[in-house]
C-alpha cells in the first residue's frame, strides 16, 4: 500500500488542531439529522407498496435494522483504532490504500443533512495527506473546526439541492454509498489479516459472521439499485470512477513539488 505522507506534520505544533467537543446528544443529533435528510419520510410509503403487507413492512425494518447494527458493530472497531479526524476516508486508506480512500470524496459530497456535519473532516484528512487543497486543512483558530471544509462542502450542498429532484440525488448517492460502505466494514476483515497486531480497544461482535452479513447486503442493495433505477446509479458510477483520474491528477500535484 502506498504510504501517506502528511504535508502538515512538520507545522503541526503551532497550527490549531481540531476539538474533540461532541457528546452523545450531539452524535445523536447527527444520526436523526441523516435519517431524516435519506428519505425516512419518503421511502417508508414506497417500501410499503412494494412489499404489500403491514408485516412485510415490518419485518423489512426489523432485518434492515439489525444488518444496519451489524456495519456499526464492524465501523466501531475502526474507530477504535484510527480516532484521529477523516472517519470512513481514514478506514478506507488503511484497508485499500489512497485510491480508494480518495474516490469517496465524490460520493460523499452527494449528500447535506447529517453529512454536512462529518463529512467536512474528511475533505480536512484528505487536504492533510495531500490530495486536496491545502487551504482546506485550516483550522479556525477560535472555534477549531475544518470551516474551510464546511464552507466548500455548504456551497456544494446548496449547488446540489437545485440541481435536480430528491428522487435523483438520492439514487446518486445510495448507490455509491452502498458501496463503500461494504468496502468499509470489509476493512475490518483485511485489516484483521494485513495487521493482525494492531490495538484494538473494541473488537467486532459476532467476527467474521456479522460483518459478513452486512457485507453481503450492501452487494444486494448495490445490484438491486443498479437495477431498480440504472441510469441514476450508473450516473452515481460514473461519478465515483471520475475520482480515480481526480486522484491521479492530486497525486502528481504531490509529486512535482519533488521532482
């Protein structure tokens, strides 16, 4: 795996770095704010009609729910062991390498809400490790937050927001997001193979059952949305391959400097 070289590090004892404020009611905000934003007041009425039955609907929920506790079971045990700031970006760089990792930025901008909130830490990592602006790892000096990020990620939020219906945007996102987040808990399974010494304070309930089981519902739910709604998520693919000459054009940014 390439290795990452912080341009930062060397300024990283007189530049602001980020708070750890957020509590639980804060993180519990964020979820709700999330939930909300993906659709939990639309697509409820469209799952109704297609399983047909008050208890298809629930036992939809009911599965949904605990294979959706299944991938946060799986994304504890990265966070336990990469706390620092960048999230899923971070898991995905030390599973799969840069590539990856970068091309996430693409999906993630897909969406505002909850995101709007995370999401800005992972433009920050991104900017940390080089392959963004650099601009974009300022810190506030008063209020310590990304807010370089937040304000690049709000306008694009708002561009989005005209650029086409829920329905659309939201076909965009789920289907890369299904993706990656497979992608992301599959991470805990090479991760335990490529670095089996690593502390790992919070381990995987269920290990390797339950991160298999979310692993292969988001394999279904990628091919049923490819399905279901094609040229929306073959938009959304087309978007996240269009990171991978992105990045190469980032990472000979990093390189000329160098040369």
């Amino acid at each position: 795996m390439e290795q990452i070289k912080i341009d930062s590090q060397t300024s990283s004892l007189t530049a602001p770095e980020l708070r750890r404020v957020l509590g639980l009611f804060s993180i519990v905000g964020i979820v709700i704010g999330a939930m909300i934003g993906s659709g939990i007041f639309i697509n409820p009425a469209k799952v109704a009609k297609d399983v047909g039955t008050p208890a298809m609907m629930m036992a939809v929920w009911i599965v949904g729910g605990i294979l959706s506790f299944f991938g946060a079971l799986a994304i504890a045990e990265l966070a336990a062991i990469y706390s620092q700031a960048g999230g899923i970006y971070i898991y995905l760089r030390e599973a799969y390498g840069p590539v990856v990792a970068f091309i996430i930025l693409l999906s993630m901008t897909g969406t505002a809400n909850g995101h709007l909130l995370t999401a800005p830490r992972v433009f920050y990592a991104m900017a940390k490790d080089g392959l963004f602006f650099k601009s974009v790892a300022k810190v506030h000096p008063k209020h310590r937050t990304p807010h370089v990020s937040i304000i690049i990620l709000a306008t694009w939020a708002a561009l989005l927001s005209l650029s086409g219906t829920f329905e659309q945007l939201y076909s965009y996102v789920i289907f890369g997001f299904w993706i990656f987040m497979g992608l992301t808990v599959a991470g805990v399974i090479i991760l335990r193979r490529k670095r089996p010494d690593l502390p790992r304070p919070y381990k995987t309930w269920g290990y390797p059952v339950t991160p298999i089981l979310f692993i292969l519902s988001s394999v279904f739910l990628t091919i049923n949305s490819l399905i279901r709604t094609f040229w929306n998520s073959f938009a959304g693919l087309a978007l996240i391959a269009l990171g991978i000459p992105v990045y190469l054009v980032w990472r000979g940014r990093r390189k000329a400097p160098a040369a």
